[in-house]
C-alpha cells in the first residue's frame, strides 16, 4: 500500500491575497499520511495568520505521531492538534487589536494504513472520490446548513441566501474547540479529497469526477481544479490536496 499525494492553493479569480493554507506529510514507513486545509477569516492579513498558525499548529503537534511516538487514541490526537491550533489563534488575537476577529476553518485527514481518521471546523470538506461517487465526509458547520437541516430552505434556496457563508463554528474564535470526527475506510483507488469553500462553490461535485478521469496524475487533476475554478470566476480562494490509495 502506498499514497499518493499532491495539493495547491490559489488565490482565485477576485481575491487580491490568499487567505488559504494546505499542508501535506507521509510518514518514514509511509503507511501513515497528514493531509490539512484552512480558510483563514478576520480581514486582510487576519486570515492568512489565522490559517497559518492553525496548519503550523495541526503539523507540529501531530509530527510525533507519524513518527510513531504517541500515546492515546488518534481521535485524542486529532482533538489536541485542534486545541494547540485554537490557543495559538486566541494568543495571537489578544496580542494585536486589529486581529480580534480573525479565525479559520480546519479540516484535517490523518490516514493510517486504509482508514481515514478525519476531523475538522468550519465549511471546509473532506471527499472520498470513488469510482462515479462523491462523498462528502464533513457537514458544514454554517447557518444554511442549520436551515437546511431544520427545513427553512431548500437547497435550491442557497445560492440566494444572503449570510450563506456565516459560520456556527471555527478554530479561534471559541475558548474550547470540539472538531466534528469520521473514520472511513478507503478502498484501493479512492480519491480523498479535502478543499477550501473556493472549490466546491465554483465547481460542481460531478464535475470533479469527470476531471479526475480525464486527468493524467495527481498534480495535473490538482491543477485542472484550479483551472477549473477560475473558469467559473472563482469569488474565493481555491485550495485542494489530493490523496490516493494504492495497493
């Protein structure tokens, strides 16, 4: 079994900076990968730190664990790379006034051997591509999701929802963090997928499937989303980190 992985991040059509951070790791033995997108908020400047301090935060304290010194349960694991992250955030928020309101969002795949231990806050999501299925592993933690879950729109109602991207959860902007937590089992040629919300609100999920067919490798199916993207005028920044399970 071995991974194969790749990722990019961009700025988008419309925004002048990049606020997203991606980070990937495979472990020495290489049964073990890192896979971690942010979405920083909070302003020019707020956002990027936020997501960078998040991303920084999640690769240092899970380093010891690909290393395979760590103790406890990777969903522990995954819980305390979600604390440090937010303390760090909330640190740097009392430090400067005008990053009080800056946070990120944060989804992270740990994969250890088949099983995608994957944990994560905010619209941020993590896919599992497989054969002419995508999958959606996360629930947004947004108020559209709240009303389409309760009934009060329908999906055809979203794109018309004015506060269609307010969140009801995010790394820094609470004292204590509780990251929603999947485990999947994946299947040789599944496609794990983890993305800003600059992919999946410009490019529609059956359109990944056909990119990904007609794409030659990890990198040139990273990149034809990207492009894809900003085709469709991508309003936000548009990050993807792509891992794939071989035999």
């Amino acid at each position: 079994m071995r991974y194969r992985i790749a990722g990019q991040s961009h700025r988008g059509a419309v925004r002048e900076s990049n606020q997203d951070v991606v980070d990937w790791r495979v472990n020495d033995s290489g049964d073990q990968a890192l896979l971690v997108v942010a979405d920083g908020m909070g302003g020019y400047q707020g956002g990027e730190i936020a997501s960078g301090l998040a991303v920084e935060a999640v690769v240092e304290s899970l380093g010891s664990a690909l290393s395979g010194m760590t103790g406890g349960s990777v969903r522990d694991g995954l819980e305390c790379a979600f604390a440090l992250a937010n303390e760090r955030i909330l640190n740097k928020r009392a430090e400067d006034a005008k990053l009080s309101k800056m946070g990120t969002t944060l989804v992270v795949a740990w994969v250890i051997g088949n099983r995608a231990h994957i944990a994560h806050m905010g619209d941020s999501r993590c896919y599992c591509l497989r054969g002419d299925q995508t999958i959606c592993l996360t629930r947004d933690d947004t108020v559209v999701q709240n009303m389409l879950e309760d009934g009060s729109i329908t999906e055809a109602d979203v794109p018309n929802v004015p506060f269609r991207n307010v969140l009801t959860s995010a790394v820094g902007a609470v004292g204590q963090v509780q990251p929603s937590y999947r485990v999947e089992a994946l299947e040789s040629g599944d496609v794990l997928l983890l993305c800003s919300d600059g992919l999946t609100n410009s490019v529609p999920e059956a359109q990944w499937l056909e990119i990904l067919k007609d794409s030659d490798g990890m990198e040139s199916t990273v990149q034809a989303l990207i492009d894809a993207s900003l085709a469709n005028e991508a309003g936000d920044n548009v990050s993807v980190v792509l891992l794939t399970l071989e035999n």
